[in-house]
C-alpha cells in the first residue's frame, strides 16, 4: 500500500481530465449507440459523445487486444512471395469505464499471451494500454463477480481505479502510469477525507449484498479437483449446445483462435488468425477424421473444465470473471452458471 | 474501425448483427445486444458472416458468352446485350416466353424493382423466387 | 402460404418470436428449428424451461425432437392423417373452443361431420405412431390457452403441402389457439428475406402487398403510378419455368440471385430447361451451378455493399445498412434492374435511393403503408401490417378477426405421397436443410473455413439397424439410387432417422441430392415434393 497514491476527483472535473488525457493517447470508453447498444467506443469528440456508465459495455476489451480478425501476413504467389505485414503500431490508448471482471480478465490474457514466448502483436498493444476501471456499486443483471473474486472492486492490476461517490470519484492510482497521471493532473483532484473512505468502504459492502445470482464457483472447482463429474451431465449439457460459438466469442478470457489463409483474389491473400471456439467438434478433429473428442457427449467439456479446473489448478483462480455476458445468450440455455449449478445442487440437494 | 448495424443475410430470423469494417475490408460480425432477435448472440454462422465477403470467388467483372466461354465485358455491353435479347424474346414469341427469378435473399426494394420492371417493361407476370424450395 | 391464406385470409407468421417465448405449449411441426432457425429454437427452449410442454412432429429425432415431452414420429407424408386423428381426440374428449368457433370460424360443421366418419385406430396406423401418444398430444394442445404452432418445410414440401397447412390451422381454430398473443400458427420463413419477396410480389399471381390481380380499382393504381397496362393472366411458378425441358414456352430466362440449378427438384429436367433457352441472364455475387450456364452473368454487390430492406419471418421490416463500397466492379441488384429497365424504355426505373424505391412501395402497398426510411432506423423496424406514419406496426396478426373476415375450416384428406418405396426402391428420401453450419446451396457458408471444418461434406443419415443388415460403416461412400439419378454420398450412422428412411441435405453441389427427387408438386401451392421420395442404397465396390 505504501506506493499506492489515492485522490478525490469532483465530477465536474472528470471532462476536462479525460480531455486532457486524449491529447496524449486515444481515448476508449462505453458509449451507448444510436441502436441503444453500449459499445466500447474510441472517442473523438468529448462535447457530443456521451460516455455511458449506466451499463453494461456489450463486448469486454477482448477484441481490443486480441480482435475477431487480425491479419498476419499478406501473400503474393507470383515470385513465390510472402509479405509479413508488420503488426499495426499499436497506438497509446487509454481505456475508460471498463469493470473490475474485464480487467482481471486482461490480467489473465496477459498470462497466456506470455507464455512460452511473448506474442508481439498482443504485448504491443497491451504496452501501449492504460486501463482506468470504475468499481461497481450496482452489479448487472447477470454478473456473479464476487464468486470469481474478480470484483466488484479491486486490489490491483488497474491504471486507476474510479469509484463512485456520488458527487465525486474514489481515484486509487496503480503502480507505474497510473501513479504518473495523477502526479501530472494533481490539479484537478483534492485530498481523501476520513469520511470518503469511509462511504468507499459502506459502498464496497453494499455492492457485494446486491448480487442477484448465488453462483457456488469456489465450491465447484474445489470438487473438481477431487473428482470427475459424472457423465450425465455433460451429456445433459451437450445436448442443448448448438454449437454457435458465441460463449467462447463474448468470454472476455477465451482465447482460443486459429490461422488461416484466406484468398482474396487468384493470386494474392492474408494469412489471418481469428478467434475460435474449443466447443466446436473441428477444433479436436485430426487428418484422417478420427476425434479424440465426442461432441455429441462432450461439447461443453473443454470450456468447462478449462476455466473451473485446469485454470484453477495452475494459477490458484478460475479464469471465469463473473463478468455474466455468457449468460443468457446460450440457445440451450447451458452456460457456465447451468454447470455450475448441476455440478453444486448435485451434493447439497 | 467502425462498426455498422445490418441484419443478417442468412436466415428469416432476421438477427442485427454488426460488420466491423477496417480500412473497407470487413473483418468481423458480432451481435447487437439490443436487437430484439439477436438479443446479444448469434448462430455459428452469424459469428462468421463476414468471411465470404472478400471471398475470391465473387464474381468481379459481367461475364458475356462469347463462342461458347463465358469473357468479361464492360458493364454497358452486358446490359445492352441483355436488354436487347430480352427484348427480342418479346418481339418474336410474346411477352409470355420471358420468365424471371427473383430472389428471397435480395431487399424488398429490389425485389419490388424486378416484378415492376417485369411486369411493367416486359409485360409478363412470370415472375416467382425460391419461396417453395 | 396458399394453405394459410385460404384459411386465415395471411400466410404470414401470425405471431412474434418473442411471443414464443411466453407460450405454454409448442407444437412444433416439420421444422428443425434449433438447427435452422436458432433464435427461435431458442425462444422455444426458454419457454421449455420455464415450465411449457413442446411437441414436436418429425419423421426424424431432431434435436428439436430431442428436447420434447412427446416426439409424434410419423411416417414420412402422413401429416394430415395425424392432424385429424388429433383433432377427432379433441372433439371425443369435448376440448373443442365452441366459442371461438361460432364467433369467429365458418365450415366447421362439415369438418366435424368428416372427423366424425373417421376411424381414429385406422389414422394412428397410418401414421404408425401408437394412438395413446397422439391422444396425449392432442389433449395437452387443447388444453392450454397458449398454445402455438410453429411449422416449417416439412410441412409445405409435399404434394399435398396445402393441405397439410390446412389440417394445422384447422387445428389451431378447433382450440381457439389464434387471434391472440402467445397463441397462433407460425410459418417459418427459411431464406433472409423470403417473407419480403412475397409480400413484394415476386410471385407469379398476386401484386405487392398480397394484391389481387383481377381488381380492377387495383389494378389502375398500380397502371397509373407505374404508367403502363399490367398483364391480366397469372404467371407461370418457379417450377413451372425452370421444368419446362425442351420446347417449353420460356425462351429466355433473368434469374437474380438464384440458384435453382441446385435447389430445385429433379435436377436434370432443370439444366435441360436452362440450356435449352435463347438467352439466360444471371446475377449473383459467385458463379454458381445456374450462372455457369448463363449468357450474361452480372456481378452483384453483397448485404456488405447495399442498404435497402428486409422483411423477416415476423413481419419485421428491417433496414440494412452499407458497411463497405462494392467490392472490385459489382454493382447492387437494384442499379443492375434499373439500368436494363431504362435501356428497355420503362418508366419509373430512375430511383436515386433505396429510400425513395421504399416511398413508391408504401404508396401502393397499403400493409407497408407506413414503413418509412426514418422510422425504420428509429425501431429495429416495423412489423406489418402497418398502414400509415403513426401507426406502431403489428405484433400479432388476426385480432378481432381473420385477416379474411371469419377462419375457414376446410376438410382435408390423408393421401399417400406421390412414390411409394418398393421393392426396387426401398428406402424413403427425405432431404431439407440438414446442417445448421450450411445454409441452402452453401455458396456463401462454404467461404467460411470454420464452417466447411465443422461440416465438411455431405452425409447420408441411415439407421444403424439399416447400416448393420446392408454392411455399411460409418463415412463409407454409398451410392444412392432413384428412378431419377444416382448419387455418391458418405453414409451417417444415426438414430435421428428412423430404419427404412434416409435423409440427407442438398448443401453440397457434388453431391446433387435433388437429381433425385421427383418433381411432382401441390397443385395449389406448387410447392415440390422434396421431403418424400423412394430410394435405393448400394455399397460401391472397390475392387
């Protein structure tokens, strides 16, 4: 806590901070649409945009890091010639609004994108990122953060942590940009009263009594350390996934993707690699068709197991964020809080 | 990057589904959340909409049958070609020897535009689309 | 559509895929649905967890079918032998909406009379499903208040396809399940924009809006904003077009977007109509079966590169909105129309927007009256009808009454498909739609890598039982024959057909599962007969 500075900021000043803030980098933050969908959106205009805090940004900062689509490399066949397109120099970029499970799960990605050997293209961008979180005071219909210990507040990991006081933010700085921005901007804060801290702490609280859902995370990975989950229920939960990919897609840890190559005219195209979803039966099939993955028993398998068991087993944490945006997007209805759930009411009927 | 709201070129269940466009290549499709359809989720092959855009079998030039293969053209030759063989099917066997396909994957607008044109400019009411099949 | 609209007056879906959601019983009829259409599947699951009883009429166990309290597995084609049997169990059992049908309904007396001539154990038998089941079913139907019907090709693509939608919204207005939200029969729309074609009137009989052609106010409206005389006979159908063979009397062909080289039923009869034609025109974004064979192929623009609207299974009338310019030199399909409409001397062919096209259609199409450019971006669209500027579209269809006035009950009669398995040919064929990773002729879904891996070639289903008697293993090449043609195909070991019944999808171009199918048609509708056929399997020797 010693290098940890902590500072109020008036509402009134957070437009003129983030101006300041986007002479230097490109400002991202949730913007509700003319659709009515909040978006995380780069913004140019601080007078017409309106930054939404009110709810929850659609996407995670997922494509922003690792994007649906990235092109590798372009191809000429002619000459034999591969073109390496060196990765988009990635731009300073200073995220704002984002939730405490979409930055643990940054945190996560940065693990995996790290490992064996960093991968450039994301280490670059994530270089080039100051990430400036706003703690929940409310959570979302859907979200089970305090389950996955990925929020609603947090300890670390943030550029600088906004919380909401009403008439004023709660700023904590984190170590290195973060703690330099409020150093250069000191003007437009003031110092933290005892009776801040002390609203901080009663909010903090309450947000945690506020969830709607009881997700038994903790409990369930620790059973999966002991035992297999018996196989009616993988069934159970295979025969209702359709296979549209979408909960691996809006994950904000998932971060299974593939390369192809991709023509684009009879002698030219990109090498691309683009996200990709363990729940599909191809992404085990090997030459020759054989499938050491039975889909039709087994889809949702993986996922699972990946995120409550495996995860929680080499880092100590399941790579599940609570951050709900996989709920209630399945067409059978069986996300991970439906697994959770079987696997937890099993023992305690 | 911009992101663009269209519906989905699939099926009737019409999902509003985003095209992220970079640089006029499109490079990614993802739901909108607010749609009433797509409600936050797409099928498998919603999520992968925007992967035959840039496909390099679209077509990219009209085509004229010259001596038995098919040879790009200008658009003017294409279209006078075929407004005059229309046209000459209607001189010589009446309006009724034309007939015409419209398509259950094109817009309303479209669609309104070929049956006007078939039945104002050609004459003829054999006009039907794959509504059946 | 025929079948509906003789019965409620609309073809239309009569309710709104949220509605389904809410519903306390679904019967679910030729339809896929969690494959095909996946966000109404999913609707009807929810429901399902919720506490809501499905049904689910199939010759296959679908997923769909999986998910049911009751799976009604018929003999393929014996749709309407089912409907009646469930119908006679509703009146036996007093579940009859008397109400409803005096108030809102005519004919019934007849139908009654018919039901009643019936013999309840001779209609399960032709069904071959066991007659408690089907008198299960009915009365969990007739029971609730919330009960809808959702039907798809399964029901239409058959010779007596009319009268199978006769038989399901007969069964609705027995039960007084229309009329009212999360109670109705709903048509399931399969291309994107299938709905808006029709209500367009790319149809051979009718004007935009479902307008007849034979009025004569109508008539000079449309003569009078579009300044030439319109037709007077009814035109020819698809079918009827591209089945013509030789010396038929369509000499010249422009096909937009279409791909009947591949989709339509007894394929050879199709290539042997197109080629034999003075002039074919084509446009279409790939160089499909059909272009192939083209005099003038036109390279048009994508969804990506247009804007215009679409209307979907609903009704829902939604904008579409250009992402990117026309790729390399392709144009949209509306300049394509508009450029040979001028260069031929029509008037009328010099829109400058798709907006404006949409002000011509709201003037003489009095269902989208009040779909206007401006409130279709405000509102993820309007559902029709919708008359005028202030009206707020329509979720549901036939409340207070029939679009037609009063629902009309008609007799409908079991008759047995057109090609019966025999001794030669001993299988039955059922083709459809059979991936949820393809889409139709799967000229754009096979541009997906993902896509092509997870569904990469065609599969014939064929029941174990069948597999394990005629020596076939999983993934073997098989031929499968007809009167009409023979296939190649790799067989599926699967439980989701039942033995003696074959499925498989007509997706693939290599394999051109419609050589096989007959194109005998519903006379009303002429709708072919894709989901019946008898069929031959042979192991093909690899000597």
């Amino acid at each position: 806590m010693i290098d940890l500075k902590e500072l109020i900021l008036p509402k009134d000043n957070l437009i003129p901070l983030l101006r300041k803030l986007s002479k230097d980098a490109r400002l991202v933050a949730p913007v509700k649409n003319d659709h009515g969908d909040t978006l995380f959106t780069a913004i140019s205009d601080l007078d017409t945009t309106e930054i939404d805090l009110a709810n929850q940004p659609q996407a995670s900062l997922k494509p922003f890091f690792l994007p649906q689509q990235e092109t590798l490399a372009h191809y000429q066949i002619s000459g034999d010639t591969y073109q390496f397109t060196a990765p988009k120099a990635a731009e300073d970029t200073i995220f704002f609004g984002v939730r405490s499970c979409d930055l643990t799960a940054l945190l996560y990605m940065d693990l995996i994108f790290s490992k064996p050997a960093k991968d450039t293209s994301y280490y670059d961008r994530r270089s080039h990122s100051l990430i400036i979180t706003l703690g929940c005071n409310q959570p979302f219909a859907n979200c089970f953060c305090e389950a996955t210990n990925s929020g609603p507040y947090l300890e670390y990991g943030y550029g600088l942590q906004f919380i909401d006081l009403g008439d004023r933010y709660y700023v904590s700085a984190g170590r290195g940009k973060g703690a330099d921005l409020l150093k250069k901007w000191g003007y437009f804060f003031c110092e933290v009263q005892e009776e801040d801290q002390r609203i901080r702490y009663q909010l903090f609280l309450e947000a945690r009594g506020q969830f709607n859902r009881n997700i038994q995370l903790a409990h369930a990975c620790h059973k999966l350390q002991k035992e297999e989950v018996p196989e009616e229920i993988w069934e159970q939960l295979a025969e209702r996934c359709y296979d549209c990919g979408g909960c691996a897609y809006v994950c904000p840890t998932c971060t299974c993707f593939s390369v192809d190559d991709k023509p684009q005219s009879r002698d030219s195209g990109i090498r691309v690699r683009s996200w990709d979803a363990c729940t599909s039966g191809g992404f085990t099939r090997m030459a020759g068709g054989h499938n050491p993955v039975d889909r039709s028993r087994h889809a949702l398998k993986r996922r699972f197991l990946h995120k409550l068991k495996y995860d929680f087993a080499s880092h100590g944490k399941a790579s599940c964020t609570g951050c709900g945006r996989c709920v209630d997007i399945c067409f059978g209805g069986v996300d991970i809080t439906r697994f959770i759930d079987l696997l937890t009411r099993q023992e305690n009927p | 990057m911009q992101d663009i709201l269209t519906i989905c070129n699939y099926c009737g269940c019409g999902c509003g589904v985003y095209l992220s466009v970079d640089n006029d290549q499109v490079v990614g499709s993802y739901p909108s959340k607010n749609h009433p359809i797509s409600r936050g989720n797409l099928c498998s092959k919603g999520w992968q909409l925007h992967e035959f855009i840039h496909s390099d079998k679209r077509l990219s030039s009209p085509l004229l049958r010259k001596n038995g293969s098919l040879q790009e053209v200008s658009w003017d030759e294409a279209l006078d070609f075929t407004a005059a063989a229309l046209m000459t099917a209607k001189q010589q066997y009446g309006p009724d020897s034309i007939g015409v396909l419209s398509s259950a994957k094109c817009s309303n607008e479209e669609n309104y535009l070929l049956q006007k044109l078939t039945r104002a400019g050609l004459g003829t009411n054999n006009i039907d689309h794959c509504a059946r099949l | 559509m025929v079948g509906l609209a003789t019965s409620f007056g609309s073809g239309a879906m009569t309710n709104s895929i949220a509605e389904l959601e809410e519903a306390d019983v679904l019967l679910i009829t030729g339809s896929n649905t969690t494959e095909t259409h996946p966000q109404i599947g999913r609707n009807i699951l929810r429901a399902v967890d919720r506490g809501a009883k499905l049904l689910v009429i199939d010759p296959r166990r679908t997923d769909i079918a999986r998910q049911a309290h009751i799976h009604l597995a018929l003999r393929p084609g014996t749709d309407i032998a089912l409907i009646n049997a469930m119908m006679r169990v509703i009146l036996d059992e007093n579940l009859a909406d008397d109400l409803f049908i005096s108030m809102r309904t005519e004919n019934f007396i007849q139908l009654r009379d018919y039901l009643h001539r019936l013999d309840l154990a001779e209609l399960a038998a032709i069904t071959e499903i066991d007659i408690n089941t089907i008198r299960e079913a009915a009365c969990i139907y007739a029971r609730s208040s919330k009960s809808v019907i959702c039907y798809c090709l399964g029901v239409t693509q058959h010779t007596c396809g009319t009268d199978n939608v006769q038989a399901v919204a007969n069964l609705a207005m027995l039960t007084g399940n229309v009329e009212k939200k999360h109670s109705g029969v709903d048509p399931l729309r399969g291309q994107n924009n299938v709905q808006g074609a029709c209500d367009m009137a790319a149809l051979p009989a009718v004007l935009p809006g479902y307008q007849s052609l034979e009025d004569m106010s109508i008539r000079a409206r449309f003569e009078a904003v579009w300044q030439r005389p319109l037709p007077e006979n009814a035109g020819k159908s698809l079918t009827e077009m591209t089945h013509a063979g030789k010396d038929g009397p369509i000499r010249a062909m422009f096909i937009m977007g279409e791909n009947p080289a591949l989709s339509d039923p007894h394929l050879h009869r199709v290539e042997e109509t197109l080629e034999q034609l003075d002039f074919l025109a084509v446009s279409d974004i790939f160089l499909t079966a059909t272009a192939k064979l083209a005099h003038v192929v036109f390279p048009a623009a994508s969804f990506a590169e247009k804007g215009g609207t679409i209307t979907n299974s609903e009704r829902r009338v939604q904008l579409c909105r250009r992402a990117i310019p026309p790729i390399h030199d392709c144009r949209p399909d509306s300049e394509i129309i508009m450029e040979l409409g001028r260069r031929m001397g029509c008037p009328g062919m010099d829109f400058d927007s798709d907006a404006e096209i949409m002000e011509e259609i709201s003037l003489l199409t009095p269902i989208y009256g009040g779909m206007h450019y401006d409130r279709l971006a405000e509102n993820h669209g309007l559902q029709w009808p919708c008359p005028d500027r202030s009206h707020p579209g329509t979720e549901f269809l036939h409340k207070y009454y029939f679009a037609r006035g009063k629902g009309q009950f008609t007799i409908t009669r079991h008759q047995e498909p057109y090609e019966k398995a025999a001794e030669k040919y001993p299988f039955t064929l059922v083709t459809g739609r059979g991936s949820y990773h393809h889409y139709h002729t799967a000229t754009m879904t096979r541009n997906s890598r993902r896509l092509v891996r997870e569904y990469p070639q065609a599969k014939l289903e064929i029941h174990k039982d069948d597999c394990r008697r005629l020596n076939i293993a999983d993934g073997e090449m098989v031929e499968l024959h007809s009167k009409r043609g023979i296939v190649r195909i790799s067989a599926q070991i699967t439980d989701r057909v039942k033995p003696g019944t074959v499925f498989s999808s007509f997706h693939f171009f290599e394999v051109p599962i419609n050589q096989l199918t007959v194109s005998a048609m519903d006379p009303k509708s002429k709708c072919p007969e894709f989901k019946v056929c008898s069929a031959a399997i042979k192991k093909v020797n690899h000597d």
